[in-house]
C-alpha cells in the first residue's frame, strides 16, 4: 500500500485546507512533539521554508520544504508573514515567503496554530518568558466568561488544557494588571496543595526544592512590588485564584520602615488569618488598636520596624538581630512602645494583639 | 492475542491525520476496483519521472514469461551520468497489496536514490491479483529481471550489478524473485532492499493482530490482499515460499539484504522474523525497525524526521553495498 495515498504535500489553499491544518498540529500537540517537528510541520504544509527565532531563549530553529533542517544565522526579512510568540516580543514563527506573494488564510492558520504549539512546548521545556497578552488574561480570569472563551485564552496563554492535572495560580500585583502562572505539577516533598514558594514563604518552613520539568516562575521572574499570589487551581477555577491572589495582596507591604511587612503573601498561607479581611473594611474607620499603633509611630518613626521584627521573629533576639539593633537597644524600644500604646507586646496575648494589629493596620489601608 | 499497539511517531501520527480521509486501515475484496480508479493511483501519473530533468524515462515492452503476454518496463536513465561504463542497475518492483498499482507508483524513491548512486532504474509492472494469482506476479517480475540482466548495456546498466528493491507487496515480490533466482540458477542480483516487506500469507503473528484496525494496511487488508493472490490456499499447508517468502525453508545463498519496517504496523514482526532467519541460515542482513512508524510511512510522509532517517539508511546501505 506504500505511496498510493500519494504523499503529503503542501496544501492547497481551500476551505478544507484550514481545518487539516487544525488536526496536524493538535495531534502534534496531543504526541507533545518538539520544536522541530512543529517547525517542520509549518514549512511541510505552507510549501515554503519555515523558522522560529526565539531571542530570548536562544532557539532557532529553520526547516525547508522538504523536512530538512538548515539552520539560518542571517535575520527574518521583515516582510515574510510571522506570528509573534510574545506581543510585541522578539520571538516569532515566520513563513519564508517572498513579497510577491498574496497573503493567503491557510498562511495564517498554519502560523497561529503553529506558534499556538510552539509556545507549549518552549514553556514546557525551556521555561516561560513572563509576557501575557492583558486581554487574553482578563478574558480567563472572568468567571462569567464563556467556558469555552475561558479554555481558548488559557491554550494561548500556554496553559495545557487537554492536560487535567494542569494547574496554575494568579499573581496579582498591586498597580498592574494581573499574571497567570503555571504551579509544577508535581510539588516533591511538599506535597498537598501547599503553595511551591518562589520567595520567602511567610509560614518560615523549610523551602520545598523546584520541581522539574514544569517551568517555575523564579524570583527574577516575579514582578517587583507587592503582590498576592493565589492557590495553584485547574485552569477554569482561576477566577477564584485571582480573588484570593486580591487578597492576599491585602496583606501584603512595602517592607520598608514606614511601611514594614511582608512583600508576598500567599493567599495558601494565611490560614484563618484571612477572615480579617472581610472584617477590617479598606479606607473605614480603622480598629482601636490601629489607631494606637499609627498615634505611637507618629512619635516614634523606629515604632514599626521594631514592632514588625517582634511580631515576625521567633524570639526577641532574632528580631534584634533582624532590625540591626543591640538586645538592650530593644529592650528599651519596647519598653517605650508598651508605654506609648498602653498594652504590652512581650506577653503572649500582647504578641497575638499586636501581630492583629499590625495585619489589620495593612487591611485598613484605602 | 490482542495488546495496545505502540503509539505512533508524533510527527507520523499527524501525517496520519491529514491523509485519513484518502486512507483507511481496512481493504476488502470489494474495496479494490473503486482503490484503484481513485485518487492515489491518479497521482503516480502525474509525477515527474525525469526528476526535474535528471532522468530519460522510457517504457519497453519485453518478453513475458513463456506462453504468457509481454511485460512493460519503465526505464530510467541518468541524462548525465558523473561516470562512463556500465551503472549499477536498480530493478523496482512497485508495492499495492498485490492487488493494486503500476510501474509508476513509489518509483521515484528508486530513481533519488539512483539520482545518488548514479544508476539506471527499471520498474516493472506485472499482473495483479485476483484476476491474475500466483504464480503471474512473480513470473512477470522474474521475466523484467532476465530481460533487464540480458540487456544491461543496452540501457548502459551493468548485469553485474543489479540491485532488487521494492516496498510492501514489492518487498515481498523482492525476497521472492531472491529464491527464485537461486533456484533457478538465473541473474544474480547483488543485493535486495525490501522495505516494509508483505512476506507471509498466514497473517497472524502478534503484530497482525496488535495492529487491526490501526495505521495503514492493517490484518483485514492483508487477508484481502494475500486471498486475492493465492485464494483458498492462504494459510494453509500449501503455499509457495516463491508466494510468500516466509515460507521458504531454505534461506541459504541469498543475496545481501536490508530490510525496515515500522514498530506500529502489521509487518512488524513477520520481517523482524525474516531478518533473523537469515542469520540464522548464515546470511547477510540489516534491519531497521523504526519506532513509531505505520506502515510504508517514508512514503506518505517523507519530510518527517524519521522518513528522513530511513531514507538516509536506505542510501547508505546502498553506497555500502556497491562500494561507492
């Protein structure tokens, strides 16, 4: 039977043509091929040469017609169609077309759809490139979206959907639009659900080891400023992974002197902690305690560092040494604090009390 | 019997997907006449055989076997040959079931591969089954070769150098006319390629089976395909290893062979089986079993990595074999 189907061969540009584009890269996707075989799949069904120039991630990658690979070094012409992999971004699939040539729809199929996959599979196996579309972000975090609008902008985002053990988190930072990222699948000794840190964890236990090969999100990776990061959730439960990311992000502070605290909060990690935030208002009238604790700072400006370090440090010798103070200097710190807020802050209670305070004085803010 | 089949290659299975609708698994009987009025034997016709000029291609009619009709030969030449003398000859005999295909169909393989080596290429088409059972096809295919070896210089071929080469039901046609040479005493060609042989009637190792209903030419078509060659006969005690060559006895004093086959497809093991009995009877051979691929999978997917591979090993084992 060899041959007598004839041999593939680029397609022709009908109304059919589209939909076998469709199929040829879903089962590229479904068999989680490589990079190769979706470049190669572009330049076999386009009838031209076809490369993907990731700069970022140093991949290119250039196939010809006929399936073989032959690598290029000089740049894309500007003019060939392409699909950029990242908006605005440096990498993209492109079609080696010439100028003469009419744009044609199965040209423009075969890139999204390939590109589509590529991005998978540089996501899955050369870790991501933080550089979501805000639209497509907006559009999976809306949870009176359509399911299936809700899927299509999670594939494009790079989430695996046909994978049910996908999961992923929200990031929310405080003054730009939100980030989705991929959890790792598989969280070692970690174990359930418990959030894989990428920065201090705010509970203080041992850090749990990266997973491989899911791409974790790194430090680097993560924006700067204050940010809340939800539970890791199935693609479609991400609006309330981006509600919780919300409030976390409530918790959060600048970690500066005036403003001392912790930059990242887990929504995973506060625990019952969090059912302050429904009771503490944002821009209401704060709690007495708060009010004490902003009427001391006003007389004291070391007030709230030195606060922060006792609430946040398992002894008062650990906070010493996190504030860069001596014992003693403490010691007479607190004293003097005690005094001015008209509770103390070295019994249990007073600890637990102040640590309230301190919470509700971020969950206070307008 | 039964057992999940291996997965295909990822870029073979999306090939798969775009040619499903021009090829299915299964073939019976009543399949036959409306395969080959269709499409995929209407493409053979319309290929370039010259290779973009590279090849003078010509058809001979020549002596069949005795008291039976003549026998079309499709000959190509090289329009340029790099050297003088005598070329190696590569005899093609074309694949389809036995029941389907010409001369055309899966030469151009032979001729890149002589476009390579520099070689002149036969194929040659012969009676198909079931209006013409065995012994017919292999008779014909015998008959092209002592024509091919009696008239090497005619065509500036070199009878000292004929290589036998075929896929599928060419394949088997190949180890065939291999026995039958030996026992007859005739040409002797220097090797034998036979990719994805279709080498035993009885249909029923463990990858027949693994594979029904799955990929390309599956245990269904094989039945279809080896009943319509030796009828009531198939399977059973009485079948000529000249038919099917997995049921030689002897497998000594062959030529050297190299044989492929794809690990997702019904030939699987029939060929792997061959491969080892000619060790076994002291012979020369090299297999391939490509992972992953379906049967005949260079040919419907040729730009796919390991299409590339196999073709690579193919052209590589040719150069081997005439020291080139």
């Amino acid at each position: 039977m060899k041959e007598l189907a004839g041999r593939l061969t680029a397609l022709d540009p009908d109304a059919g043509a589209a939909v076998q584009v469709i199929g040829y890269f879903d089962r590229l996707a479904e068999s989680r091929a490589g990079l190769e075989a979706l470049v190669r799949g572009a330049a076999v069904l386009a009838g031209c040469p076809a490369r993907l120039v990731d700069a970022e991630r140093r991949v290119r990658v250039r196939v010809e017609a006929d399936g073989t690979r032959r690598d290029s070094e000089s740049p894309p012409d500007p003019s060939w169609p392409s699909f950029a992999l990242t908006p605005g971004g440096a990498s993209a699939l492109w079609l080696e077309r010439t100028a003469e040539a009419a744009p044609s729809v199965v040209d423009a199929v075969i890139l999204e759809r390939a590109a589509g996959v590529v991005r998978l599979v540089l996501d899955r196996t050369r870790g991501r490139v933080p550089a979501d579309d805000p639209e497509l972000v907006e559009t999976l975090l809306d949870a009176t979206a359509p399911e299936q609008a809700r899927l299509h902008a999670a594939r494009r985002l790079g989430l695996d959907v046909a994978d049910p053990a996908t999961r992923a988190r929200v990031v929310a930072p405080l003054d730009r639009p939100p980030r989705v990222v991929v959890a790792p699948r598989d969280t070692g000794t970690c174990g359930g659900g418990r959030p894989v840190s990428v920065a201090p964890h705010p509970d203080g236990g041992p850090q749990p080891a990266p997973a491989h090969p899911q791409p974790l999100p790194t430090d680097t990776e993560l924006p700067a400023g204050r940010l809340g990061i939800g539970p890791a959730v199935p693609v479609l439960d991400l609006p309330r992974s981006w509600a919780a990311a919300r409030t976390a992000l409530r918790f959060t502070a600048d970690g500066t002197a005036q403003d001392p605290g912790e930059r990242i909060v887990y929504a995973d990690a506060l625990g019952g902690i969090v059912l302050l935030a429904d009771l503490v208002a944002p821009g209401a009238e704060p709690p007495p305690d708060v009010h004490d604790l902003e009427a001391a700072a006003a007389n004291a400006p070391w007030l709230l560092a030195t606060l922060n370090a006792v609430a946040a440090t398992p002894s008062l010798r650990a906070a010493a040494t996190e504030i860069n103070v001596h014992h003693s200097t403490l010691q007479d710190r607190l004293t003097h604090a005690e005094s001015l807020l008209g509770w103390p802050v070295r019994t249990p209670q007073g600890r637990l009390r102040l640590q309230l305070a301190l919470t509700m004085r971020h969950l206070a803010r307008p | 019997m039964t057992s999940v089949p291996p997965p295909f290659d990822p870029e073979l299975a999306a090939a798969l997907e775009l040619i499903k609708e021009f090829i299915s698994p299964g073939m019976s009987p009543e399949d036959i006449e409306e395969i080959r009025r269709g499409p995929m034997i209407l493409q053979s016709m319309q290929m370039d055989l010259t290779l973009d000029g590279a090849f003078d291609i010509e058809d001979r009619e020549v002596a069949g076997p005795v008291g039976e009709p003549a026998v079309t030969l499709l000959i190509g030449r090289p329009t340029a040959p790099a050297t003088t003398g005598p070329l190696p000859v590569i005899y093609h005999v074309h694949g389809g079931g036995m029941v389907l295909g010409d001369r055309r169909v899966g030469v151009t393989g032979a001729l890149e591969y002589a476009r390579e080596l520099d070689a002149v290429v036969v194929s040659v088409e012969y009676r198909l089954a079931p209006e013409h059972p065995h012994p017919a096809p292999i008779e014909d295919v015998y008959a092209g070769l002592l024509w091919t070896a009696e008239h090497a210089k005619e065509i500036g071929g070199d009878p000292e150098r004929i290589i036998v080469m075929g896929a599928s039901a060419g394949g088997g046609l190949c180890a065939a006319l291999a026995l039958l040479t030996r026992d007859r005493g005739g040409p002797r060609p220097i090797g034998q390629l036979l990719l994805c042989p279709m080498l035993d009637d009885r249909n029923d190792t463990p990858s027949a089976h693994q594979m029904a209903g799955v990929g390309v030419w599956d245990r269904t078509a094989n039945e279809t395909g080896w009943t319509a060659l030796l009828g009531d006969r198939r399977g059973g005690p009485d079948v000529s290893p000249y038919a099917a060559p997995a049921r030689a006895e002897d497998l000594t004093g062959l030529p050297p062979a190299f044989l492929d086959v794809g690990s997702a497809e019904t030939f699987r093991d029939e060929v792997v089986t061959y491969a080892s009995r000619l060790w076994q009877a002291g012979g020369v051979a090299e297999l391939h079993v490509w992972p992953g691929g379906f049967h005949g999978f260079d040919g419907f997917a040729p730009q796919a990595a390991l299409s590339q591979a196999a073709r690579a090993a193919h052209l590589a084992w040719l150069r081997r074999l005439l020291g080139s």
